[in-house]
C-alpha cells in the first residue's frame, strides 16, 4: 500500500538558521511527491512538487525539497528560517490519482526568534 | 482571484443530528475534493467532482455521508445522522485540472458532542 511517513511531530529551529522537515515515502512506480503547509486557521496551500527531473525541487516562499530515491525520501529544506515560517507541514503522494493524495501525519515547524 | 471558501468555519452538533457543510470553488475549477482529518490524524481523501459529476467516491466513509454538487457550481457534504467520530475538520480543494495543483479552503471544524 501506498503510504507517507513524517518521522517528527515537531521541529523547532531558531531564525536564521537552516531547517529541514523530513518525509519518507513508499508508493509504486515513479512517485510524485508534494509539500503543502497550513498556516493557523487556514487551509493547506500548496508548496512544491516532484514529479521528474532534477532532484532538488525549488517551491514557494524560498522552500526546496530534495527527492532521494535509494533512501526513498523527500526532506522539505530552507536555508535561512524565518519566524513566519511557523505552521504545519504536509508531506503528500498521489494515491490512485494525480490530485487524490495520501497525507503524511503533518510536521509542526516552530522558529524561535 | 477568490480562494476557496467554506461555510461555516465551525460547527458544533449533537450526535444524531444532521449538518451540511459548503466549499464553493474557485470560478472556473472544474475539480472539487472533499478531504477531512478526524481526531489529528492523517488527512484523508472523501471524494472527487469533476463539474457534477463524481469521479470517485472512495473515501466516504459510509452512507451517512451525501456529497453533492448541483450544476457543478458549488458542493455540500451533509452528515446525517452525524456520530461522535465525525468530529474533525472537513476541507474542500479545487483545480482547474485534475493534475494541477489543489486550492484549499480554510476548513470546517465540525465537532459532535
């Protein structure tokens, strides 16, 4: 079975400072891969996407994530965290279709000031 | 353009009664998803418009949950009767292609007491 596993609840990192949100994945054939964060008290927006291609994905909001495929993983990153970057990020695989995604547990990243 | 918008923002309801949550999409999105994340678990899927047609449906958990999406404008998933573990927060997304980015709304926060 297709699944999407987020090993941390939370992460927290103080501004300024590098950040990575780690996802593990294991679906069949090629797999696409997303990134979505929620913010407090709105939905999930859409950060970046894998599809094919270059390992290393550049998205929104100066994120990028890098797909490993021997160690079946696709870590969120951002070289310089900013306070505003706090929120709750999704890791996301289609499922028996493009937009039907299975959702990892989510990831609270916190950066302290 | 408008995001997606859902009505109410929160809902609270006693078991055995029946609610009816809204998403309306953003113009001209022909796809509409209905996914919800009960108790802090993961997100799940429900189901998918394409215009007002259902595309999939493989998510809805049982027969007390009716998605509709008259005219294929707008849609509404009503719980009837709602049970304790429908708690959880409901939310829409749209595309304007079924393999383009979602949009999200900001949810329904639905709580059965």
């Amino acid at each position: 079975a297709q699944s999407v596993a987020q090993p941390e609840d939370q992460v927290n990192v103080a501004e300024g400072n590098p950040l990575t949100v780690k996802c593990t994945y294991s679906v069949s054939g090629n797999p696409y891969l997303f990134w979505y964060v929620q913010y407090p008290n709105r939905g999930l927006q859409f950060l970046l996407k894998y599809i094919t291609g270059d390992n290393l994905v550049k998205g929104s909001y100066g994120f990028e994530a890098e797909f490993n495929k021997s160690q079946t993983s696709f870590h969120l990153k951002k070289p310089s965290a900013l306070v505003s970057d706090s929120a709750l990020y999704f890791c996301a695989a289609p499922s028996g279709g493009y937009n039907k995604l299975i959702f990892g547990a989510g990831t609270r990243l916190a950066v302290h000031p | 353009e408008a995001g997606v918008t859902q009505f109410p923002s929160h809902s609270v309801i006693e078991k055995g009664q029946t609610v009816t949550l809204r998403c309306d999409p953003i113009s001209g999105h022909d796809n509409l998803y209905w996914y919800r994340r009960v108790m802090g678990k993961e997100i799940k899927f429900l189901l998918h418009f394409v215009k007002e047609s259902k595309q999939d449906e493989s998510g809805m958990p049982n027969n007390r949950f009716l998605a509709e999406r008259t005219g294929g404008t707008y849609s509404t998933l009503k719980v009837q009767p709602a049970e304790l573990e429908d708690s959880g927060v409901y939310f829409c997304a749209s595309s304007t292609t079924g393999q383009s980015p979602l949009h999200f709304g900001n949810g329904t926060r639905l709580t059965v007491t």
